[in-house]
C-alpha cells in the first residue's frame, strides 16, 4: 500500500461540480488501494475576494487578522470536499493547517515552516479515513496566532506534510497538464515536459513559473521527494520532477534548454549617485535585509570618474517596493546617495535548462532572438543553467514568443489546453 499526498490548487475546485469531480479522483485513489492525504486551496479567486474585501475596511490590515480572514478560504474548500467525498460512501476528515500540524515561525502572511507533527492526520489514515488538510496555512510555534504561507503557500504545506509523513509521492494537481516550455497562455504551441530535475524546476519558480511555488520545490528537494504535476481536468500522464541518481549528470540526453518562463510581479529601484566606496552597498543591501526583503538580480554601473559616484539597481517583489524605499530614504542621509527611482513597469524573462552547461552559443542566440523581435534589454542575469533579463513589461510576451521560437521548442502538433484559473 502506498501513501500518496495529493494538493489541488483554487481553479480545480472552483465550484461544486469540480469539488464533486475532485472528489471522484480521490475517491479512485483510495480505491487502488492507497492511503490518501489532500491538501487544498481556497475554491477559485476566493483569496483574491479575501483580500480585496479586507481593503475596503481597512487600507493597512493588521498581519493577524489578515491571516485569519485569510485561511477561511481553504477551510471552505477542505468541509466541502469532505461533504463530497462522503457522498460516495467514503470517510474524509478535514484537518485545518494548525490540526495537522503544520508548525511556522510568527510572521504573518508569509511564514516558513518550523516543523510539521502530522499525530492527527496519521492517526485518521490508521482509521482507513481520507485526511483532507487546508493548505497554505499554520501556527506559529511562539506565539500560537494562525498564520499563513505566502501565495501558492499550499504547494508548500503538501510537500512538507508528504515529508513527515514519508509519502510515496506528491502529486500537484492543476488547471493545465504538467508543465511547459513556456506558459500556454501567451505560447499556445508550448510542449509538456515529461520529466525535469530539481535544479531545472527551481530555476522555473524562481523566475516566474506559476505551475510550482520555490519554496516547495526546495523542500521536495531537500527530502528527496518526487513530485507529480498533474491536471484535475484530465487523466494524462503529466510531468514528474525528481532527481534520478541513475541519470544524473548525463546532459547528453537533455534538451539544451527546457522551458523560457516569466514573471511580471517584479519592480526595479535604482539607488542614484552612491559614492564608490566600501561599505556602502552593504549598507543598502543590509537595510533591505533588515526589512525582509528579498532582492532578485542587482546591477552596478561603472563608477563615474569625475564623480566618484555610481548607480546600483536591484529588482524585488512588487509588493514589497514601498517598504524598500521607505527604508532606503531612511538611510539616504548615511549613504549619501543623490535620489531613488522606481519602475514597476518591467518583467524577468528566463531561459532554462541544464543542457545549456555543455553548449556553447546560448547566449548569442537568446540575445539575438530578442533583438530580431524589438526587445531592449534593461538588465541580465546568470546561473549556471539559467539567463534572465529584465525587459518593458509591454515586452514581456514578444519576448518569451521570440525565445520559444528560437530555441525550437513548439509541440509537433497538439496546442497546449488550459483548462480554467490562473494556472496554479
């Protein structure tokens, strides 16, 4: 018998008719002979509603409350599925992220996970019962208030409790079959990708792939733990993301690159006239820490030699920009820097793939693609099996086309579906 976690995103359980259809593939699952443990997100743009009605009472939530409004989306969706899967003759119980277990630090709205003590939902399973636990969701360990995981929290809270729970594997269940070379949103001639290695998946998140939030990929990795992208709309095979001690290191047999993703969440300040001296861009980039504020790729200019003076621009969340310059302006006055800009009209486009290691002419070709399709690029970045660069977010789409085309990797023949949702 094997232990298999399964998580459905917001769009497979939009309503009640996809709750009942999820329910049937659960139910299937059990079936085969397996234990069965669910993790789901709040029914559709529930979260999103969540949000914007907080705002309407109030412009700046307090971060508890927000986390409590916040997780009675999942709640929602875990009673309901739990209605419908006994319906078909099948004891469920609903677990919400504090009962199963699921312990985080105290920041609100975008804990990480302390430890996960999975007593209650192990004891169910002993039962014979289907464990359904609400996603993106915990309590802090300090100061026992719930908290919340970030967006796409619930992919995380499905791969740490497989963890704990030293499940067989984790499936993610979506609105789309696996995942692409690109999104089939903006490339309608994207390919499934059949398999992919951790390191290629964590490039993926990081630069914008919605189909896997970073932090739970990071942690499949970690536990070693495969994972299976599926969709709730079909029964195809989708794309499984594990690492093969078998195969590993054999480039040979990989495509050169595995997909291009996107993100548009991203804005760009740039700290105008720092003097070029020691210390001063450990002391912006201390601030910004300091703040919690993840910075994404970081650019220098050469300094000025009249001057003495140089720019640095670095991008991070969208979200999370006033806060940054908020704290920069605070600082303004140590530093010595002249002024701030900001720009949140900008997206990352990125090329992966761990073939690009051994083949020389990536980057002229990258390059090239975009310059034949009009694209200026603002910024760039590299890893090992990785480029990005910062273009117009009015750009964005031509780009992506552009680095799809060039590199070959449209399907033969079926278009790529969407089957509904945002794609998580």
């Amino acid at each position: 018998m094997a232990l298999v976690v399964q998580k459905y995103g917001g769009s497979s359980v939009a309503d009640a008719s996809c709750i009942k259809r999820v329910a049937q593939r659960i139910v299937a699952t059990k079936k085969a002979g397996n234990d069965v443990v669910v993790i789901v997100s709040a029914m559709g743009d529930t979260t999103d509603e969540l949000l914007d009605l907080a705002k309407q009472v109030s412009p700046l939530p307090p971060g508890r409350e927000l986390d409590m409004l916040l997780t009675s989306g999942e709640r929602i969706s875990m009673a309901l599925l739990a209605m419908a899967i006994a319906n078909l003759g099948h004891e469920a119980r609903s677990f919400t992220g504090s009962q199963a277990g699921v312990i985080t630090d105290s920041t609100h709205g975008k804990a990480r996970i302390i430890d996960v003590t999975p007593g209650r939902i192990q004891e169910a399973l002993g039962l014979g019962h289907i464990a359904i636990v609400a996603g993106f969701q915990g309590v802090s360990q300090d100061t026992k208030d719930i908290t919340t995981l970030g967006r796409g929290g619930s992919d995380t809270t499905a791969v740490a409790l497989a963890a704990a729970l030293e499940a067989d594997v984790c499936e993610i269940y979506t609105d789309v079959d696996g995942v692409f070379t690109a999104d089939p949103r903006i490339v309608p001639t994207a390919r499934q990708i059949p398999r992919l290695s951790f390191e290629e998946t964590l490039e993926m998140a990081a630069c914008g792939a919605k189909i896997l939030h970073l932090r739970c990929v990071e942690y499949a990795r970690r536990f070693r733990l495969p994972i299976h992208v599926r969709s709730s709309f079909s029964s195809k095979e989708g794309t499984w993301v594990f690492t093969d001690p078998e195969t590993e290191g054999t480039e040979m047999e990989q495509p050169i690159i595995s997909g291009v993703a996107h993100d548009r969440s991203e804005a760009k300040i740039t700290v105008v006239g720092v003097p070029d001296k020691i210390g001063e861009a450990a002391a912006i980039f201390k601030t910004l820490a300091d703040a919690e504020i993840n910075i994404d790729m970081i650019v220098q200019n050469v300094s000025a030699a009249a001057t003495g003076r140089t720019d640095i621009s670095f991008t991070l969340p969208t979200n999370d920009a006033q806060t940054a310059l908020t704290a920069l302006k605070k600082i303004q006055s140590k530093v010595v820097f002249d002024s701030l800009l900001f720009d949140d009209r900008i997206g990352k486009v990125s090329l992966i793939g761990a073939g690009m290691r051994s083949h020389p002419g990536v980057t002229a070709t990258f390059f090239s693609a975009l310059a034949n399709a009009g694209v200026n690029i603002e910024m760039i970045s590299t890893s090992e099996i990785r480029i990005s660069v910062v273009v117009d977010e009015d750009d964005v789409d031509a780009a992506v086309n552009a680095a799809h085309q060039a590199f070959e990797l449209d399907a033969d023949e079926v278009e790529a579906v969407v089957y509904g949702g945002s794609g998580r």
